[in-house]
C-alpha cells in the first residue's frame, strides 16, 4: 500500500480524531479511505446515470419527440394503434 503524508486543517483533524475515537474506525487512514470509496461510487453512479440521461435525450431527438405537439404524439400512437390492431 502507498504511503502518503497529508495535511489537515484543525477542524477536519479534530472529525477524524473522532471518528477514530468513536471506534468505526481504527486509524485516520481507515477514515480517509473509506471516505474515498464513497466519493468513487457516487462518481461511478453520476456517470451512469449521466450516460442514461444522454442516451435518453439522443433518442427523443432521434424521434423526433421534442418537436411534436401532445396532440401530434396521441395521432401518431394511434395510427400505429390503427395499423397494429389495437384500436
């Protein structure tokens, strides 16, 4: 495992020597490192859902959604309703 020499202001010093204190951890070193896998998941789930939110806007222009009107999507919908059976 690398080793690190890093600096802390007093008031996040004094937050690790309490969460060391309170027994969760057994060193600052546990603590900033669990704080790290934290940050690292919740970035892996912004760019997934990031990727879902592009992947989705890609489709609706690709549909061409944005452009029409509510009443334009319902004619569509039931045309192809029309044309499947459906209605």
């Amino acid at each position: 495992m690398a080793r690190q020499s890093i600096s802390f202001t007093a008031p996040n010093d004094e937050w690790l020597k309490a969460q060391v204190d309170s027994e969760e951890f057994t060193s600052k070193s546990e603590v900033v490192n669990d704080l790290i896998r934290k940050v690292r998941e919740k970035n892996r789930e912004i760019e997934y859902v990031r990727a879902k939110l592009i992947a989705s806007e890609k489709s609706v222009e690709e549909h061409g959604w944005v452009t029409k009107t509510p009443e334009e999507m319902l004619s569509g919908f039931k045309e192809k309703a029309h044309r499947n059976s459906k209605l």
